[in-house]
C-alpha cells in the first residue's frame, strides 16, 4: 500500500529510533572500531529514512547494496583521517572511478557532508551527528539541492552508507545505485588503442538498451589538501563518443549511420575502442529507457583505464 509520512511525524520517529540507537553501549562507537562492521545499525536506519523520504515523495523505496556501502566506508574513512570534504579522493578519483575500480558496473551518484568540532565528542555523539547530516542534506531547497536531488532521483534501486569518526571530525558518504543491466566480464585495463566487445543484458525486459557513451579522461594526479578542501562538484568528462544501436531495415540515423549495438532480445553487443593514443582512464555509460516515450537514463558507469 502506498502512503505519505507525514514530515513532522517521520522526523519524531527518527528521534526514537537514535534514542534506541544511544542506549546501546557507548564503547561500540568508538573511533577504532567504526570502520569494522559496528557502522550496520546507523546504516539501516539511514535506509529507513532514505525509503521514508522517497515515499513521502511518490518513489520506491531502495535496497541496502554492500559493495556500495564498502566503497562508501573506505571514502568517510579518508576524508575523516585527512580532514577533508570532496568527491575526489587522495588519488585524484571520483566517485565512479571507485565504484567500478570496486567491482561495480551500475549508474552511481554520491552525497558527501561532515561534522567538525573543535573539542572532543563523546562516543555516543556519533550517530546523532550522521543523522543530521543527511537531514540537512535532504532539507536542502533549489536551486543549491543537490544532495537532496540525488537523494530523490527515480532510477535509483540501492544505496550504500559509510561513515567515520576520526579526532574531532566526522564525515558522511552515500552512494546512490541505479541497477538496471549485468555486464559481462570485460577487461580493467586495457593498451591505448586497445578494443573489446563490451556485451550484457537488461535486468527486466520492458527496458531497451538505446545508446552506449565512451568517455575519456587524462589519469588522475594526487590533489593537494587545500584543493580537497575546496567544495566542487563532479561529473563525467566532456571527450566522449557515442554509439547508438543498430536500425532495421535501411533506415539510418540523421549523420547517415545506422548504429552499431547489435541488439537480440533482452542481449546487447558492442565493440569499443579506446581511441587515445595517450593512457587514461575511459567510462562506459549505457544509456536504456522503459517506452517510447520515457526519456533514456544511465544504467552504467564502467571504468576501464589504458597504459
């Protein structure tokens, strides 16, 4: 049954649950076991408000992913030892980078926030201050609703939480997953110049494949800490070529082509190739949609480096 929670009540009903969640000992919060496991509970609450918010919104509700939530983990673990904020990591990484270089193959989006304080916080702190950082993450209003947006967007399916207390900071990842196709094994890295056939099927056969994006990228540098340190957004690179599936018959895009996925059923094939002669880093995004006449969405971000 679909309904609507009401915002002053789900917000109520977070105050209990935490209140549940602090009278659990305080020691299992403490800052050198956080990132062994003891993150599950405030992980499955966070699912809980995610879902709440998603229903009062008219969407579905998301699934728990644990490679999300591993990829998530190691990313609040590095911001918080280094005191820092931002999508990219101490490689010079983004988000899609990490979830494909993780084993991932699905479109993903990411939320970041933190807590800084300037004195010591006790244990127990902790999961109130993850709390209200999603909270002002999904309390956000346009046009500076970013967070809020990814936390709201329809082809969403799973989601993972990591978090970290380090000294006196406290960061927050989410990695918001749209799983709609499998991919089958295709190479991680690759020679510049090199091809392959990147080949897999949609998951429910009311989705259509309509479009693969290859985007190319330098290989990343080290950022500094000031850089790291400065708010940016992130977002795939502008060099991309796109490839559009094979028409039947004699009929032809508007440039002339007449595509070149080959398309069988729910099976879908494509030969790549990683044009630069120069090593980087290439992400593969297929592009599906339901009907006619629902707009095509992202349903991968495959990463595949060349050197």
């Amino acid at each position: 049954m679909h309904f609507a929670i009401p915002r002053r009540s789900f917000l109520k009903q977070t105050a209990l649950s935490l209140l549940a969640l602090k009278a659990a000992p305080a020691s299992i919060w403490a800052p050198h076991a956080i990132d062994d496991g003891d993150v599950v509970p405030i992980q499955h609450h966070l699912l809980s408000m995610v879902n709440g918010e998603r229903t009062e919104a008219g969407l579905s509700n998301l699934k728990l992913d644990q490679l999300a939530c591993n990829v998530a983990q190691q990313h609040a673990i590095e911001m918080a030892e280094n005191d820092f904020l931002s999508h990219w990591d101490l490689e010079g990484l983004k988000p899609y980078h990490r979830y494909s270089f993780a084993g991932g193959t699905d479109a993903n989006a990411e939320n970041d926030a933190s807590a800084d304080y300037s004195k010591a916080i006790e244990a127990d702190e902790m999961p109130f201050a993850v709390v209200r950082m999603h909270i002002t993450m999904h309390d956000e209003v346009p046009p500076n609703d970013g967070h809020r947006q990814t936390m709201l967007t329809p082809q969403h399916t799973h989601v993972g939480f990591g978090m970290a207390w380090r000294g006196l900071h406290i960061r927050l990842c989410e990695v918001y997953v749209s799983r709609y196709v499998s991919i089958d094994p295709y190479p991680f890295m690759n020679r510049p110049q090199g091809r392959f056939i990147l080949s897999g099927g949609v998951l429910d056969p009311k989705h259509s494949v309509e479009a693969l994006e290859v985007y190319y990228e330098p290989p990343p540098s080290p950022p500094s800490k000031s850089w790291l340190q400065t708010p940016r957004r992130y977002g795939l690179p502008q060099d991309h070529t796109q490839f559009y599936k094979k028409l039947p018959g004699h009929k032809t895009y508007d440039d002339g082509s007449t595509g070149s996925i080959e398309v069988l059923g729910r099976r879908f094939s494509v030969p790549v190739e990683l044009s630069h002669k120069q090593p980087g880093i290439y992400t593969l995004v297929v592009w599906i949609k339901g009907s006619e006449t629902e707009h095509p969405f992202p349903a991968t971000q495959i990463c595949v480096r060349t050197e």
